[in-house]
C-alpha cells in the first residue's frame, strides 16, 4: 500500500460569524506586533477594516502593507519583508484572496530563511518554518490560506513561480463568509471556478488517493449548486457560506493530491499578461480536461456523480463527456470570458507559453504529459 502525507492547517475557522472566535484565539496567541498584508482595494472598500477591528480589540500592534498586486510580485514579497523587519514583527496576518495570501507566505519564508524569494521554486526548498502567519480568507476560490502552496511573479522573466513548501503553511486560517458579501459577480465567478478547477484536478491526477477524491468530490457537488446563486446575489449568505465550504474542501484536496496542466497554463498567462488566475483556468478547464478525457477515461467517473448524473450503465466515455459539457455549461452560467482576446490579449506567444508551461511544478500531475505542439494547440483554443 503507498503511503500519503496529508498537510492541513492545525486549526480552520469556518462559518459565518467565526471572525469573532478568530479575535479570540489571536489574543492568546501574545503576538507583540504583526505585518497585515492586503492590497488597496480591501483597504478603500472597508473588508480589511473588519478584520483590522477585531485586531485592535484583541490588543494586537500591527502595521499594515497593502501594496499587494493581482499577481504577487517579488518586490511585494521584498517590499513587505523590509517593512516586517524594520517594525519588528513577529507574526504575519494576511487579508484578502490569493494574492494577498500568497505574498505573505513568501514574506513569511524569506523572513526565517533569508535570501531572495526566488530561492525557494519548486519544491520544499525552504529549511527553517515561516513566521507564524494566520490568514484571513475574502474570497472563495484559491485555497492557498490552507495549502502549502504559493505563486509569485517574477517580474524579470515573467515567470509565474510555484513554491511548494510545507513550512509555507499557515497557523490559522478562517473562512467567514460574512467577509466575502461585497464581492463582485465577476470575481465571485472566476474564485470559484479556480476552486472548481482545483477540485477536478484533484480528482484527475494520477497523485490523488480516497482521501484526496472524497473532499475534492465534495467540492464539485458544492459549487456545481451554489457558485451559480453567489454569482446572482452576492448577498446570499448561504451560497457564500457553502462556497467557503468548497473552496476549503478543493484546497485540502489538491494540497495533498498535486494539480495539473490548467494551472501550468493559467500560471503562463498569468505571469506573461498579468490576467486573472480564476478566468484562465476557467477557459482551459474543459479543453485540458477533453485532452485528459482521451487518456483517463475512467478518472471523470466519480466527478460525473458528484455533478449529479446517474453514472449506472454509463460507459466511460459518457460521463467524461458530460463531465465537460457541465463544466462549459456553468462557465458561461457564471459569465466567463471564453477568449483571451475578451481579456485584450490578441496576439499571444504560445510557444512562449508553451515552453513555460512545460516547466511549470503543476505540468507533472497531470495524468497525461503533452507534447509541446499539443500545448500549443490547447492554448490556441481560447486565442
């Protein structure tokens, strides 16, 4: 039998209402001062300020660094490690999505390890675990406050890099809906189809074990239900509640089970022209999968069932299909762009992003290595 290692936060806040529980916990923490990382938009719109409150309550110093960009940046990482340092944090807070997230594992990293934050792509390369990071989530989609995952831009060769490294892993997440209200439809949509990608991936990779299959199945059934009500009404507390729930249960899943070639490519075109991650592997998804589909037949079973359709007596082939006919059908339900053009990307280098999909940490799991002319044709379809 193989053995699996399964990392997960020691402890998940969850719920609405659970921010108040998460002051609680911070005061016993005895932080002297944190570093909050988040972006302007959190800052102007007054979600951060939720959270900056219930810090103030709970007798938490902090200081606040909100340069964040959609696409974590090496100098973000930089920027707020030299403002950690020179306030003498010793603790990290993270407000926001992915990107806030993201940057402040790499701060967390790079401030017990030292060096560039370039040093620590691919897997486990750090030595010595982050400073204590807790992480605040405000959307539902990029799981990374609970998975030893993170992406950072490097702006010189505009490469996305994957870090894989448990010391990244926080030492308390919290997932309240409440704080995910006053997002808009069009993020909501693309959060929650990276959390919908996340969960299919884990599921069709060859790294995936029962655990793994059962929380990412349970992701899927979630979001195919309540991502298209979230989208409709963002202030339908029950779609938000359930969708945190998902976003929780896919990033549990691809955390411990690995991801595959929709993230190698959405990274690309992420790095290259700064586009949302969500939209990117929304676009890709069925197309990644279709390819998959040829090779891994029996892999989309399980994901047909979790949607809702009756599996017995259906062949392979069927429940793939459907599988992706299901999957562009709740696409454009929730307004995806389907071209990049939409995005004003009209003249894309494929074998540019092609080549560096082909390096990405995620290409590995997927159950299926392409050439790179098959690369190429893939990303040609959402040209």
């Amino acid at each position: 039998m193989a053995t699996h290692a399964y990392y997960v936060p020691p402890v998940n806040l969850m719920g609405r209402g659970c921010l108040q529980e998460a002051g609680r916990m911070i005061q016993d923490m005895d932080f002297c001062k944190a570093l909050v990382v988040s972006d302007r938009q959190l800052i102007s719109s007054g979600v951060a300020e939720q959270v900056l409150s219930i810090l103030r309550k709970s007798g938490l110093d902090y200081v606040v660094y909100d340069e964040v960009q959609p696409n974590p940046t090496c100098q973000n990482v930089h920027e707020g490690l030299k403002i950690f340092q020179e306030h003498g944090c010793d603790a990290i807070i993270s407000i926001g999505g992915g990107s806030p997230q993201d940057a402040a594992k790499g701060i967390g990293i790079v401030a017990t390890n030292g060096g560039h934050i370039r040093d620590y792509e691919g897997l486990h390369q750090s030595h010595h675990k982050s400073v204590p990071l807790i992480a605040f989530n405000t959307t539902a989609g990029t799981s990374s406050e609970v998975t030893i995952n993170y992406v950072i831009t490097d702006e010189e060769r505009k490469v996305k890099m994957v870090m894989v490294d448990r010391n990244s892993l926080v030492s308390l997440s919290v997932n309240d809906p409440e704080l995910m209200l006053s997002k808009p439809a069009s993020l909501t949509a693309a959060t929650g189809m990276d959390a919908l990608t996340h969960a299919v991936e884990a599921m069709v990779t060859p790294g995936g074990f029962t655990v793994t299959s059962a929380t990412a199945a349970a992701a899927v059934e979630l979001i195919f239900e309540y991502l298209p009500r979230a989208v409709r009404d963002g202030s339908d507390l029950e779609a938000r509640e359930h969708m945190t729930y998902a976003c929780f249960l896919g990033g549990i899943a691809f955390n411990n089970a690995g991801l595959g070639y929709v993230h190698a490519m959405a990274h690309q075109l992420g790095g290259v022209y700064d586009l949302p991650h969500g939209v990117c592997n929304a676009m890709l998804l069925p197309y990644v999968e279709e390819m998959n589909a040829k090779h891994v037949p029996g892999k989309f079973r399980h994901i047909a069932k979790a949607i809702g359709m009756n599996v017995k007596g259906k062949s392979d082939e069927e429940c793939s299909t459907y599988v992706i006919d299901a999957i562009r059908q709740l696409s454009r339900e929730v307004g995806i762009p389907e071209k990049l053009s939409e995005l004003g990307v009209t003249d894309p280098d494929l074998e540019l992003l092609a080549d560096n999909a082909m390096k990405d940490a995620c290409a590995p799991g997927n159950p299926y290595q392409p050439s790179k002319e098959e690369v190429v044709e893939l990303f040609r379809k959402i040209v």
